[in-house]
C-alpha cells in the first residue's frame, strides 16, 4: 500500500470547514440507502469517497447539490451546511445551489452542441457574462484550467461529442468550472477513461485544489490514494472511517476499512 | 485442409471429449437448422407482404389511370362571317350554332366517304352543350371568324366506356343520357379518326359534380378542403399536443392522477375514429353551432383523433433523450425548463416531427368522423374564396370526396374514385417523404 501513496501531502493545519453533513438518511423508497452520515468536509481539499459497489457513495455526493431532487422516490432527512447554510432549507432553490456545487459525472455527457456552447452555457443562463467578450475570455480560462484549451482551441465550433472521452470528460469539467463553483462534486469521473486521459484527469483535480473544495467518488483505491487528502470510507449506507488520505490507507482504525483496502471485501 | 481432416482424427483419440471444429456437431446442426428455417418464414411473409402491395399499387393504377385522361373529338371547324351573324340573329343562338356544327361536321364525314344522319340532340348527348361552348368562343374571340379553328371537345363518359368496351349497345336503357342510334354516330367518327384521348386536368384542378356528370367531376375542391382541414389540426394539435407531453413527461407528479391520464391517452388512441365523429357533431355542430360540413369542425375532429398520436410519440421521443443530457443540464445549474427546452427538446424534435406528420398522414385518410359530420355526400361544386370561406363554407374533403363517389350508382365515378385514391396516395406520399427530411436534417445537428 506504501508504494501507492507516492505524495506526501501535507495537510494544512487550519482548515474551513465547506460541507458539514449531520445525521444525513437517504431512502430509495423503502431502501434505507445512507445511514447516519455524519462528516465534515474542508475548503480547498479534495476528499475522496470509496467502498463497494452500492454503499451509498454516490448517492451522498448527489445529495451535496439536490441532484436526488429529480429523483421521485429518493427522500433525504438530516442536515447538509455549506458556509453554515442548510442547503435543503425550504428557501433554497437547488437550481441556484447546483450553480454553487458543481458537478462532473460518471459518463462524460457533453452537450450535443459545440466544444465553446459546451462551456459556454452555464456562464450564460446564470448571466455570468455581460459581453461575448467576456464569454470568450471565461471559455477560454475554463478550457485552460481544464487542460483542454490547447487541443480545442482551433475547433471551438466542433461538436463537443465529438472529442475522444478523456477529453470529453475534460471537456465537462471545463463545463463544471465555469460557473465558477465553490465545490466540486466529481463521481467516478475516471471510470470511463484509459490510463493516460485518467492521469490526465488527476493531475487536472490536484489543480482544481487551489480554487475548489472538490470531492470525488472512486472505486480505484489507487487514485484515491493518489489525488486526495482526506478519504472517506463508506460502506452498506454508513461511514465507516473518515480520515487523511495516507492514516486510512496505511492505518486504518475500522476493520472493515482494512479488510476493504487490502481486498477483502468489495 | 486435407492436412486438418487427416489428423484431427490423430489429435484427437475420443471424439466425445475433442469433437472436430471443421465437422458440425449433431446439436450445432439442429441449431442453424432452426436457424434457416426461421430466415424462410421472413423471407415468406415479406414476400406475401410485397406480393399484396404490388398487386395494390396494380390495381389502384389500373383502375385510377383512366380518371386521368378523357376522351375527346378532334375536329377542325370554320365559321364564316354570315354563319355568325346568322346565328346571333336567332332567337335560339346556341341552338344555332349546334345546328352549324352540325352541318360542318356531317359535311366533313361525308368528304370522307361517310354517312350518318344526326341532330343536336345526339351531339349534346354525346359532346356535351357544344353550340353553347361555340358561341361563347367566337365571341370572345371574333378574330377567329372565317379562320378554320382546331376543336377539342371532351366526350361524354358513355361514350368512352362505349369506346372502352365497357358498355355495350344493349346496356343502354335509358334515353334520357344516350340511345342507341348515337352509337352509330361514335363509330363514324372512330372510322374518320377524330377520337383521341388527353390529359384532364379538371379532374386535378375541378370541382365535383352532380350524379348526371361523372366526367366533368374534379377532385381540386375536395384537396382544398382537406389543405383546410389540415391547416386546422397542424395548428391545433401540435402545440397542444407537445405541451401536454413535455408537461406529463418532465414536469407532472408521477401519482395515480397522472397515471389515470396516462392510461386514458393512450386509449384514447386506440378509440374508433367514428366514435369521434358523434362527439364531434354532439360538441361542435349539435352545441357550438358551428357550420355542418365545414372543414373547421372537419379539423377540429381530427384534431381530437391525431391529439393521441402526437403525445403519445413526443412523449416516446422525449423518454428517448438519454437522462445524462438533464443531469448534465441540471448539473450546470440550469433551471428543469432550461433543461428541457434548451436540451431535450431539440433532441426529441425528430420524434416529435416524425410523429406528427404519421398523425397528420392519419388524419388526411381519415373519413369515418366525416361521414358524422356532413363532409361525405356534400357535393363540393365551389372554391372556397378565402380563408374564412375555406374554414366556415361546406366543402368535401379527399377521403370523403372518393366515398361520395365510390357511392354513387354511375359506374363513371368509380374510375374517379380510384384515381381520387391516387391524388390521396401521392399527398400520403409527400408527407411521408417530407417527415424523412426533417428528420434527417434535425438529427445532422447531432
């Protein structure tokens, strides 16, 4: 396990605090899907979520931005704070949160529109931009930040299906980051891609560090290991262990974790 | 291969174990055999299936090209100046002027060597009211007094069933449309070589006629008629049908209220269509008062029998827009209507055209609500003259039009009604082939 952890990332010693998850339920209907999740997430931190298949991972990082909201059976008890503010208070509009909480998906789904409408949409329905100057300048910083820019810049107008999907996934992150986000909601975002668009992705997270508090759901130990600080252990609805990245892997206090990480269960 | 099959038999000692790949295995052949046999069972039925449409397509043509042309008499007339002033001197000019034709015509059949004896009345019988036609031609056109003028009268739909073959002389019962002694007349002019046949455009462009006239019946009103009743269900049922889709699919609660509508649309789609005529007269003649036959209330039915088609197949296409498209919209921050409009609408819009036009197609077939409604045995003699016309003033429509005919005891109307039945096929065609189209140029859009 030593080996993997190839950075030593030093955490900061103050850290804010950005999500702050109390006693959060989830039910799928009748199924009892998040258990009592307490977790307290930092700003300008990637942390990371990992377990099996269906123990609720992703279904707490949907949570983050309401995105259970579209769901119809999916109902959510507890509290969830960003900056102290409940975001499933009755006065939160989620279409306002999710401008906030960005979020990058499993399966690259870029807009069948062009690579610029791509980025460019969310900048323009939340009147981020007041002239295509402005729109062109936060394209263009989006597609950079997401290491795209160089490979796109000469076909803005092609179709944004049309890139490879280590570069459509890029490609919606730049879509993620153009609002501006505060968080960073990223699930699976490498479970598409081949190794080299997957580093390329992981070094594009460790750089997003700097702006965002991001978190991500993976099923790869390894890349968990590789680009977060804090990692999250959950397993059938309930958080088993929550701590830095190299305590969990190196000396994890649940047995459970520790069976999990040395491939015992999951 | 003889390499392979010599030593497979070496490579492998117990066949239960090591069967050859290069032989087939008992099972494996029962298998393709299945295999084949259900290939002939589709190769059959696409067969019977194309055998009956060609046969169709046959038919129709055989029976509805004749709708199309009509027999007419070439014949080369010159009236001279004092013919004229003779004629208009009468009292009965149009007469007159049958009784001049009449004149010229035996004179030229007896140049040729023919003899018959006719009057008026067997040239009105058998060309139509040619001395009124004449009349009106050289006053028009005095210029052409004393000049000889090419004729090209239509003649009557007995005459070329006569020619056709399709009526023979003991057939003819009734004087009132032709006796005996015309035929004679016919075959002369067969014998100068006058009869010849042409294009009837007024079958395209003319209006329908009473049940004494099967050859001057037109079709052009009722495909006016039915372009109204159109007019009406496009503007009616695509909106609302796509708004009540968009609405069920993306934005309505899913409980048992939305599942009862559902389940009532979808069948409401499978409702007989006359069962939507009777409401339609109950509602839009019986209580709204509006006109009977009139291609609005037409429209308006159709419009409440395409209205299924149209949410069922927005809502199929809407459900086909894959989920990450929302979840990317939504994602970004965009409202469930951004989403929707900005995202999955333009994605769904081949299916919702595509299906549009199928209920557009249905309902231009469509004439059992007609018949409710008064559109079917309406005899369509005028245009409308403008939009409020063509909406409020009876008129007759394609499907209904060819039922009037097919109706009527004349045997003359039936070749009319088959060839109605090709103008119907030729405009399904075109609908079909435009839905084509948009289809394909929405989705280049990827």
């Amino acid at each position: 396990m030593e080996d993997m952890i190839h950075v030593d990332r030093a955490m900061s010693t103050q850290q804010d605090i950005k999500i702050s998850a109390r006693k959060v339920q989830v039910y799928y209907g009748d199924t009892h899907a998040i258990k009592d999740v307490d977790v307290d997430i930092d700003d300008k931190t990637v942390t990371a979520f990992i377990g099996p298949s269906g123990c609720g991972k992703s279904t707490f990082l949907r949570c983050i931005n309401r995105m259970n909201d579209t769901i119809d059976v999916a109902r959510v008890e507890g509290d969830i704070l960003i900056d102290n503010e409940d975001i499933y208070d009755a006065k939160v509009d989620p279409v306002q949160l999710r401008a906030k909480v960005g979020m990058v998906f499993q399966k690259p789904n870029p807009f069948p529109k062009s690579i610029y409408d791509n980025v460019a949409y969310g900048p323009k329905i939340h009147g981020l931009a007041r002239n295509k100057a402005e729109l062109d300048e936060i394209v263009e910083r989006s597609l950079s930040k997401a290491a795209l820019w160089d490979e796109v810049k000469d076909r803005l107008d092609a179709p944004g299906t049309g890139l490879s999907g280590g570069q459509q996934q890029r490609l919606c992150i730049a879509r993620a980051i153009a609002t501006a986000p505060e968080v960073l909601l990223m699930d699976e975002p490498c479970s598409a891609l081949d190794p080299i668009a997957t580093a390329q992705v992981e070094d594009l997270i460790d750089e997003l560090r700097q702006s965002f508090s991001v978190v991500i759901v993976t099923h790869s130990m390894q890349q968990a290991a590789r680009v977060s600080q804090k990692t999250a252990f959950f397993h059938l609805g309930n958080l088993v262990e929550y701590d830095a990245t190299d305590k969990i892997f190196t000396n994890p206090q649940d047995p459970r974790t520790e069976s999990y990480i040395s491939g015992r269960i999951g | 291969m003889t390499d392979a099959t010599s030593s497979a038999p070496a490579a492998a000692p117990s066949p239960a174990q090591h069967a050859s790949l290069l032989s087939e295995s008992p099972r494996m052949k029962k298998r393709n055999a299945a295999e084949t046999r259900f290939k002939m069972y589709g190769v059959i039925a696409i067969s019977i299936g194309l055998a009956f449409l060609v046969f169709l397509a046959y038919s129709i043509l055989r029976n509805g090209i004749p709708a199309f042309t009509q027999t007419v008499v070439n014949v080369e007339f010159t009236l001279t100046q004092e013919q004229f002033d003779d004629a208009e001197s009468k009292l009965l000019k149009t007469a007159a002027y049958t009784d001049i034709f009449v004149e010229g015509v035996t004179a030229q059949f007896q140049e040729k060597g023919l003899n018959v004896e006719f009057d008026g009345d067997t040239i009105e019988r058998l060309l139509g009211k040619v001395g009124g036609d004449l009349r009106t031609f050289y006053r028009e056109n005095p210029d052409q007094i004393g000049q000889p003028v090419q004729l090209q009268l239509p003649a009557a739909s007995r005459v070329e069933r006569y020619l056709q073959g399709r009526l023979t002389r003991d057939m003819v019962v009734d004087g009132r449309f032709l006796e005996v002694a015309d035929l004679d007349v016919v075959d002369v002019m067969v014998d100068a070589g006058i009869i010849g046949s042409a294009f009837d455009w007024n079958f395209i462009t003319g209006t329908d006629t009473g049940v004494d006239n099967p050859g001057g019946a037109g079709i052009g009103a009722s495909v006016i008629g039915s372009f109204f009743m159109m007019l009406v269900v496009l503007l009616l049922s695509l909106p609302i049908g796509v708004a009540a889709s968009i609405y069920l699919e993306e934005f309505a609660p899913k409980n048992k209220f939305t599942d009862l509508i559902e389940v009532n649309i979808s069948n409401l789609a499978a409702v007989p269509s006359i069962v939507f005529g009777i409401l339609g007269l109950a509602v839009f003649i019986q209580f709204a008062h509006l006109p009977q036959s009139a291609p609005l209330v037409g429209g308006l039915v159709l419009t409440l029998m395409t209205l299924p088609t149209i949410v069922i197949s927005t809502r199929a296409s809407l459900k086909s827009v894959p989920p990450s498209i929302r979840d990317a919209a939504l994602g970004v921050g965009a409202s469930k209507m951004q989403a929707v409009f900005h995202h999955v609408l333009p994605l769904a819009m081949p299916g919702i055209l595509t299906g549009t036009i199928i209920g557009l197609a249905q309902a231009l077939g469509e004439t059992a609500p007609l018949l409710l409604i008064g559109m079917v045995g309406y005899v369509a003699r005028e245009y409308p003259d403008g939009l409020t016309s063509g909406l409020l003033d009876p008129n007759s429509a394609m499907p209904a039009q060819i039922y009037t005919w097919a109706a009527r005891s004349d045997e003359a109307f039936f070749e009319k009604a088959w060839g109605g039945i090709i103008i119907l096929l030729i405009f399904l065609l075109t609908m079909n082939i435009i839905a084509i189209i948009l289809r394909r140029r929405f989705e280049r859009r990827w």
